[in-house]
C-alpha cells in the first residue's frame, strides 16, 4: 500500500485523467463525423499525427484555425467546423495536451 499522499493523489489524479480521456474517445467516433472530403486532402493524417507525437502546439494551432474559419467554411460546403472542432479537441485530450481556455 501507498503511504505517501502526494504520490497516492497524483496515481488518483492520473486514473481520472485516463477514464475522462476514454470517455472523450469512446463517446462518439467524431472522426466519422467529421465531412473530410470538405477539407485539404492531408489535413486528418496531420492532425492524427500531431495526435500521436503529442504535438500540442500543432493541434492548437489546427483548433485555432478551425474555429476562425468555421463561418467561411460553411459558407463555401455547407458544413461549420463544429464536428472538425470536436475532432480536434478529442485529439487534445488523447494526446494529454492541457486544455484549452478557448
């Protein structure tokens, strides 16, 4: 058994992290979801890779710009970017990014 409480409250505190993490994921598959044909041919490879090198700093940048252009690309398809923000910030989450403000 742990006696340590700073060690025993951070093992609690990773065990939350990972079961919200696994809601986020498991709740809905958004990358089906997600109209990518809308969008540059490459733009979910580079958002599942930044995913899986932990770039964070890439997957805000990927939020930024899909928030700022979500009136535009709806004008142009038809289709917000809400689903391609849902995707994104999944990917956050998955890749253990700290959240967001915004």
């Amino acid at each position: 058994m742990d006696t340590n409480p700073r060690r025993r409250t951070r093992r609690i505190l990773l065990i939350i992290a990972a079961l919200a993490t696994a809601l986020l994921v498991g709740a809905c598959d958004t990358a089906q979801q997600v109209p990518w044909d809308t969008y540059t041919s490459q733009l979910q490879q580079q958002i599942d890779s930044a995913t899986a090198t932990r770039n964070c700093a890439a997957l805000r940048a990927y939020l930024v710009a899909a928030k700022a252009t979500s009136s535009l690309h709806e004008k142009a398809t038809g289709f917000p970017n809400d689903a391609l923000v849902a995707y994104i910030q999944t990917s956050q989450a998955e890749a253990g990014c700290p959240a967001a403000s915004s």
